[in-house]
C-alpha cells in the first residue's frame, strides 16, 4: 500500500493559498501536551521534543508490528500544531496587548485513526524507558475537532501574524461570519531552525459561527 503523505493528499488542511477561505474540519486525533509560557523557552523546546519522540515511536513500532491495525499503511509523520490562547491575567487587561510568558498552549502532532489508546499507551511506556522525560508524564492522545473555520497560510516571521489575522477577520466580517475566540491553531508547516524567518510557512486558523 501506498505512504500516506499529508502534503499531496491533505492538501486542503495544509497547504492552503495565502489568503483567507473558509474551511470545515473533521475530528482527528492527536498526541499532545499542555502548558503556559513563552514559545522561545527551554521547556517549550522540550514539550516539542517528548511530541516528536512519541510520534516516530508510533510510526517505527506500527511499521514492524505484525498483524497490522485495520487501514493500517505507513505515513509521514504529520506536522507540529498548536493551539493558543492567553492566561486569565491578559484577558482582563483591556485590547491585545500581552507578552510571550502570557501565552497558553497546546500543541500536538496528528496520528492516523488506526492508532488506539491500548497503543498509545504502550508507545508511551516504551519511550518512558528509550527516551525518559518527566514531561511524557503530560502527554495525552485526544481527538480534536476544529469544525467550521478561517484559515490562510501565513508567510513570514510569526512575529508578524498579526496583519495576517486582520486579513482574516475581514474576510470572515465580509462572509457574515464571527470569529468565535481569540484563540487560534497554528500549524507549522517549515523547521523554523533551518528557514529563515521571512520564508516561514505557517498555517493560520481560527473557528468561527
């Protein structure tokens, strides 16, 4: 059978165009892991880290297992996502002013549905023993569904999202639609250690009603 590569066939929930389009996402599952603080933080670096390391966990140990889940066929493991908000100190001040320690996240990598918890839960005692870390204490599988949204692919440094979120809201004021929160996924698309900050990639979403 066939890799199952997100970039050529799932295009439509990652690779959108550079401008705004409404979009209705469907359930998936996820790996992922909770916290609050600046993204630029050595604990940031390492939530990422137990995420990848689960996820090539799943993907290697699927690949040798025998019999193989039902739909089972091998895939690219999916890209880093994250949904962000502000802690309640921020939203009491007035406007969209705040700093980076103010953030709250959630980020996660996707797993196809032939992934199940019994699996998941073996997957993370094995990385508890090959890769020990205290943060895989945090790390949960959970379906997700952003239902209907706004998305656009933000090029550039994400210093800069602002105007592309502006951009958004526009387009959704124009189709009589209302963003639903000040919070948003994000999915990124480019390592942002081997891409220059002007060529990031970063696809922008946020739910709306």
């Amino acid at each position: 059978m066939a890799k199952h590569e997100w970039r050529k066939k799932e295009k439509a929930f990652y690779l959108p165009k550079n401008k705004p389009e409404i979009i209705q996402v469907p359930e998936f599952q996820f790996v992922t892991i909770s916290g609050e603080g600046n993204p630029n933080s050595e604990r940031f670096s390492q939530c990422i880290g137990v995420l990848y390391s689960m996820s090539y966990a799943i993907k290697m140990n699927l690949k040798k297992r025998e019999p193989k889940p039902s739909g089972y066929s091998d895939f690219t493991v999916y890209p880093l996502e994250g949904i962000w908000d502000v802690n309640e100190e921020a939203k009491k001040r007035k406007g969209d002013s705040f700093n980076k320690d103010e953030l709250v996240f959630k980020i996660m990598i996707r797993q196809p549905e032939f992934v199940d918890k019994t699996f998941f839960e073996k997957m993370l005692e094995l990385t508890k023993k090959k890769k020990p870390h205290p943060l895989l204490e945090e790390v949960k599988l959970e379906k997700i569904k952003d239902g209907k949204c706004v998305q656009m692919m933000h090029i550039g440094s994400y210093d800069d999202e602002p105007a592309s979120f502006k951009i958004m809201e526009e387009f959704a004021d124009s189709q009589k639609l209302k963003r639903d929160s000040k919070n948003h996924r994000e999915i990124y698309i480019s390592d942002f250690r081997k891409v220059a900050p002007e060529k990031l990639k970063t696809v922008l979403r946020f739910w709306v009603k």
